[in-house]
C-alpha cells in the first residue's frame, strides 16, 4: 500500500474503529485520490478529502412500535447526513438485520460521490433500521415505519435530507414513512422520493438501478466495439435491481442464465425470458418467496447456500449486497471467459476481487458509477416534485440513459490510463471526488 494512503488509513481507524465496512470504501477511494490530490495541493491543503470522510451529522435512535401481539419491539433507527455541498443530503433507507453505523456510514460515504457524478444537485446521506420487514404483518411494517419517521421528521425536508428505498424498504414502506411524515409537518412535499405515482412519484424509478447498471455496461462494451447481442449474463439477487437489470439485458439482446436470494442461486442455461422474468416478480414481490420455486417450477438446477459466479458467462452483474465477490470468485468469472462486471450493488466486490479485475484489464464500473442510475431518478423525482409536473415514462428512460452515459463519460476521462486502458475506478472516484471538493473549497473550509 502506498505510504500516504496508510498513513491517511490509519486516521480514520483511529476515529472510526470496528467500522470495517467504512474503511473498505475509505480505502478504495483513497487509493485513487490521494495520488490526484498530491498533484493538485488545493485539495490537499484544505483537507477535502478527510473533511470528505467525516459525516456532518450522525442522527441515531431509538423505535419503539407495537407488534400484532401487543408487544412492545424497539429498534435502532438512523441518518448519515455525510455531505450536502453540492445539494440536500440524498440516499436510501435500508432496514435490515445487519444495520449498523459502519454500513451506513460506507454508503452515505459513497453516495457523496456517486450523487456527484450524476451532475445532479444532491448530497450524500444514508440511513436505516436492524428492524427486518421480512415475516412481519403490513400493520406491523406501517406501525414500525410511523414510529421511525416521528422522529426522522424533526431532521429530513424537501430542500434538506431527502430519504429513499433501498435494502427492505419499496413502496410500502415509502408510503408508511410519507404519510406519517405529512401527517405531522402538515405538508404536502417532495420529502421522499421513491413514492407511488398518485402522490408524486417518478415513472421508472424502480426500474431505475438496475436499467441503469445494464446502460453502464452497454457503453463499456462500446468502448471495445461489442455490445450485449448474444452475451451471456450471470445475475445475482432477485429483488428490485436483479429484475430489472435481467430485463434490460433481455431487450439489448443478451441472455441472463442466474438469479439468487440469501439461500442459493439457480441456473437456467435457456435464460431467464419475459415470461420467467414475471413468474419472478411474482414470486419475490408479492408471495414473498424464495428463488428455489423457480427451479421447482422450470426444471433447473438449484444451488443451495451458493453464489453464481462459477457459472460461465461474459458479463456479471451483481445486484444483490456488499462483499458478495470474493478473490477466488473473481479469479473464476475471469478464467471462464468473463471480461465485463458491472455493479448493480453496493460494493459487492471485495478489494482483492478488484485487483484481480483490473490486473486482468476486465471492463470493471463499480457501484459509485454503474449504480447510479437509481439515485439519478430519484433525483429527477425530486425535480419533478418541485415543478409540480410528471414526466412521461419515455422522457424520464431517455434522461436515465443519458445520464449513465454523461457518468461512463466522466470515468473516461479521469480514468483512462497512457495505454487506453479504462480505469474505471480511478476514473469515478476523481470524477465524483472533483465536483465536491471544488463546492466545498468555494463554500470555505469551517
């Protein structure tokens, strides 16, 4: 490692111990900018990037709320309000069993950079619950959601802290949080975004992250003049991002063989059609089941307690959480032909699987930049919120695409290596990282 990233990595430890998670992202992004900043003392000088690594504000506590039994639950609730230079603090809530300071704090952390390579008008912001939506009632999930935003009111706002989904929270959750939110601050405002298209939600918006990541990889694959005509594809997770990246993939021509959940993963060498696609959403949206039905009912081979990634394929998609790719999963995609990996999640490569990535000259867009697309839209749904307007699924698709394209753009530029090489990490991380420290720089440094 680099003397002056260890150095550098050594502060945060100090200040953020047992955050594993939080200095894996510090990390990987600070290998790529200090380097950058050396060269460019400005940043260096105002401590941008250690000002980066600090949230502004660190908002915890407690939820009481009353289960079906009459029983009193209480969870942990929390806000990451990590920077707001460039605009109110945005990123999703996720409630989740494994919820803690350390996950949070290494999405809000990332989504600084990545709500600044959309060049839309966001800060970075992350929070959430260990509360688990999975097995609970609808009753029991409006009454946990109505408690938490009792207390998150007091510190969210339209021009503020905008929440969205992510990890356990879709629509329903939303639409729990939205209401109580209205309910108490007596207003009707873009708060939240992710909501249901009758009270000011976005066409597109879930199908954003994972069409998103698919667009990401289309213009990468450009870069070598190919396309996704005939590819074959491996998937991971089979909620929001997995479904939509799968059809995305679909209409561009490719063949997605995989999907999985928590407990396996299946492969269909035939590939996962339209019409398997619905079974699908069917399945995980509304019956709230697991992946192992579709083997049941389509024929195909079942892995229990496994990952896809030593499926054959060209391309790889992973939509389902962080460190989902270890070093040895990594090494396997690339001896069996795959030479594109395009992040639907957060994270889901370890470093080591990274360096493998890159060793390998594989086209490789990490979360920050091929995971953008869903921020993006939430974005645009908070544009069309403020304009009071609703933009046609067509129009909002067609600013997505373009978006990703503007994002792989900006990759190109800070990451293309003297020999032609596309560092695509390098190339977010700077890219993400220069918007925000030249917002901040202008807006002084106390």
């Amino acid at each position: 490692m680099d003397p002056r990233v260890e150095q550098f990595m050594a502060q945060i430890i100090a200040k953020n111990a047992h955050e594993n998670e939080f200095h894996q992202a510090v990390q990987e992004v600070a290998e790529s900018l200090i380097p950058y900043i050396e060269e460019n003392p400005k940043y260096k000088h105002a401590k941008v990037l250690e000002r980066i690594a600090e949230p502004e504000r660190v908002i915890l506590f407690r939820v009481p709320w009353l289960d079906d039994k009459g029983e009193i639950q209480i969870n942990k609730g929390y806000r990451i309000e990590m920077n707001s230079a460039i605009g109110p603090y945005k990123g999703g809530m996720r409630f989740h069993p494994t919820v803690n300071l350390s996950i949070l704090k290494f999405l809000a952390f990332e989504q600084v950079l990545k709500n600044s390579l959309t060049t839309l008008p966001m800060g970075g912001g992350k929070g959430g619950s260990d509360f688990d939506p999975k097995g609970k009632s609808d009753n029991e999930v409006m009454r946990f959601c109505q408690s938490l935003m009792t207390e998150l009111c007091k510190h969210i706002g339209a021009n503020t802290d905008v929440p969205a989904g992510d990890i356990g929270v879709g629509g329903r959750e939303i639409g729990y949080m939205f209401g109580q939110y209205k309910r108490i601050r007596n207003e009707f405002v873009g708060v939240l975004t992710g909501k249901g298209r009758e009270y000011g939600g976005s066409l597109i918006r879930p199908e954003a992250t994972g069409y998103g990541a698919v667009y990401f990889a289309e213009e990468m694959l450009k870069t070598r003049g190919d396309s996704f005509e005939g590819k074959v594809v491996t998937v991971s997770g089979s909620g929001n991002v997995a479904q939509f990246a799968t059809e995305k993939v679909n209409q561009l021509g490719g063949k997605v063989v995989t999907l999985s959940d928590s407990a396996g993963y299946i492969h269909d060498p035939n590939g996962i059609d339209a019409e398997k696609l619905a079974y699908v959403m069917d399945l995980k949206n509304v019956k709230r089941g697991r992946i192992k039905e579709y083997a049941d009912k389509f024929g195909c081979e079942y892995y229990e307690g496994k990952r896809p990634w030593e499926i054959k394929c060209e391309v790889a998609l992973p939509c389902a959480t962080q460190n989902e790719i270890n070093e040895e999963d990594a090494k396997t995609l690339v001896s069996n032909g795959c030479f594109v990996v395009s992040e639907g999640a957060n994270m889901p490569s370890v470093p080591e699987a990274v360096e493998v990535y890159i060793e390998n000259k594989i086209l490789y867009g990490p979360g920050k930049a091929a995971n953008a697309g869903g921020v993006a839209v939430s974005g645009l749904e908070m544009s069309q919120n403020s304009l009071r307007l609703s933009w046609t699924r067509e129009e909002v698709d067609q600013r997505l695409h373009q978006i990703m394209k503007d994002i792989h753009a900006t990759c190109e530029k800070y990451g293309k290596d003297s020999d032609g090489f596309i560092n695509y990490v390098n190339g977010a991380n700077i890219g993400g990282f220069v918007k925000v420290a030249e917002a901040m720089l202008a807006q002084g440094a106390v």
